[in-house]
C-alpha cells in the first residue's frame, strides 16, 4: 500500500485518499511519506499526527514539538505524553 500512497500523494494530486489509507492500513513507511506532505504543504496539525503514526519514539517526539511551535501551537499528542 506504501506504494499506492505514493501515488495518490505525487502524482494524482489526491492527499485525502492517501491520508485515509493510511489511516486505516497503519503503515508506518506510508505514515512517514504522509507527515513529509504534510510538512511541505505547511499542515502542521496533519504532519504531527502521521509522524506519531509512523512510530519513530523519541525522534517522533522532537519533530513533534518543533512543528507544534512553527505551527504556532503545542503538539497535544506530545504534551499528553
């Protein structure tokens, strides 16, 4: 699917499907790939929640907060852990 999402994401110029097999399939590659779009298209709150999805602990974490204060808010998922 990671390939699928790719797809959606840079060449059909359709993030929502991409998003939302993501969210269902759980991929953490895909997850990555996502929280990577979303960072260049400035969706801070997207960027956030698919880098925790894309499970990478602690660096996660770093990444997380730094977009939440560029995003010029707190990253609620880091804050309530």
């Amino acid at each position: 699917m990671d390939n699928v999402v790719r797809l959606y994401l840079e060449h059909l110029s359709n993030p929502e499907l991409a998003f939302a097999i993501v969210r269902r399939t759980a991929s953490s590659a895909a997850a990555q790939m996502v929280a990577s779009y979303c960072q260049q298209q400035s969706n801070w709150a997207g960027a956030i929640e698919f880098l925790l999805m894309g499970k990478r602990g602690e660096v996660c974490c770093i990444r997380c907060r730094t977009l939440g204060v560029q995003g010029g808010g707190l990253c609620m998922w880091c804050v309530s852990r």
